[in-house]
C-alpha cells in the first residue's frame, strides 16, 4: 500500500507488480486539526511579537531532505524587502543546540527573525497560528503530513513540487520547484500580499480539500476494504 501517487509509480519503476499495490493516501484527524482563532494570538505571545507581525512556519525534522538550506537561502532574500516577517521551525533537531542550523541562519544575518522551537507537542496549535506553513524538501517527499495538516487547520501552503505535494495542494496554495530560493521568497511573498478575503477563501478551501479527500475516516475504511477482500479471497 502506497501512500501516494508518486510512491506508487516509484515502485512500478523499480518493477513491483502493479496488481500487489493499491494507493491509499494520508488521512488527517480532522477534529484535532482544525482551525484555531485564538492560535495565532497566542503564538505572537510566545514568541514576543507584535499582532502585526506575519508568520512563515516550517515543521520538519532537521535533515537534507527537507532542504532548510533552501529555506534560509529564500529567507535572506525575502526579509532584505519584508523585514518584520518572522519565521517558526519546529520538528526534531530544531532547536539552539543545533550549531550547524544556527550558523547558517546566522551568516544569513537573520537570527531576530528566526523561531526556533524543537520538537513540539502543539502542533494544531502552531499549524493554526502561523499565516504560512511552507516545506522546502527537494527529494523524497510521498505525501507530506506536515502540509496535510496545516491545510486541515485552514492554513494555505507554499511548498517544493516533491511527491504527490502539488496535487495536495492543488489551486489553495503555491507550488515552486526545487531548491529555487527565488521563486519560494516571491512564492512566500504572492501569498502574504493576497487581500483579506482572497487569503480566506484559500484557507477555506484548504480545509474543504482536506475533508473532502484526506481525512482519517476515508483511509482508514480504504485500508478495511482492502483487507475484508484480501480475506473473502482466501
């Protein structure tokens, strides 16, 4: 069972049988991810910040797939022209005992912009509360959960067509290629610019498209039906 389209083509590719896979993709407890209107105000909170102040976050583990080379190399374009932007990073390895991720922030020279979390156990909280959630992986990305469920809690993407990403977000978010700093800083900034009511209606629509395709209910019956058949063919 393949958690995605593209997982799926990868391992017909390799030259596993197509009639021994089926494609069942993630499903998100949308109760638990849901939209949070207070989120936000208590994030800026803890992070010392103004009401004003918008925010980018990225949750995922500190590793070269998830390319937070390209993150920090977009971040120092984008802040050279929207300064009072701040981002949030949480996941494993993501934290100020990370020398290595510090010091790249830092030559970057934008340490005060940077909110480093760790590992965290809020995370509907902190999917709710940022403006943003974005994922700058540039290879072996399936079907991202942290996209999934900032999507469930009403947050529209902008992340690297990895996997079946661009097809998760379809048209509730931006898709950029990857490791093009570029296009992900004017990505970021196309999105934080949107009016009020065009940014609701990709929150919104974010949302629906999580109900209506990847909540846990649908994968879960899809895994059932695939076992009640493999058990009646016996």
């Amino acid at each position: 069972i393949c958690c995605s389209q593209s997982a799926y083509q990868t391992h017909v590719d390799f030259g596993y049988k197509k009639n021994k896979m089926s494609v069942i993709v993630n499903g998100v407890d949308t109760d638990r991810f849901r939209p949070d209107p207070f989120a936000r105000e208590v994030l800026l909170n803890e992070l010392g910040l103004s009401t004003q102040t918008k925010l980018i976050g990225m949750f995922a583990r500190f590793h070269p797939q998830k390319g937070h080379d390209t993150l920090i190399n977009a971040a120092g374009a984008f802040l050279k022209k929207k300064p009072n932007i701040h981002f949030v990073l949480a996941g494993e390895g993501i934290d100020t005992s990370n020398k290595e991720l510090q010091d790249k922030i830092y030559l970057e020279g934008i340490s005060g912009n940077f909110h480093l979390l760790g590992s965290r156990q809020d995370m509907p909280q902190l999917n709710a509360g940022v403006d943003v959630v974005t994922l700058t992986s540039s290879y072996g990305e399936a079907l991202p959960m942290t996209l999934c469920e900032a999507m469930s809690c009403g947050t529209p993407c902008v992340a690297t067509s990895i996997g079946d990403t661009a097809a998760l977000i379809g048209n509730t978010g931006l898709i950029v290629e990857p490791k093009n700093s570029q296009a992900l800083a004017d990505a970021w900034q196309n999105m934080l610019e949107l009016q009020v009511t065009e940014y609701d209606l990709l929150s919104y629509q974010a949302r629906q498209r999580i109900l209506e395709f990847y909540n846990l209910a649908n994968m879960i019956n899809e895994y059932k039906s695939i076992y009640q058949e493999l058990m009646t063919s016996q």
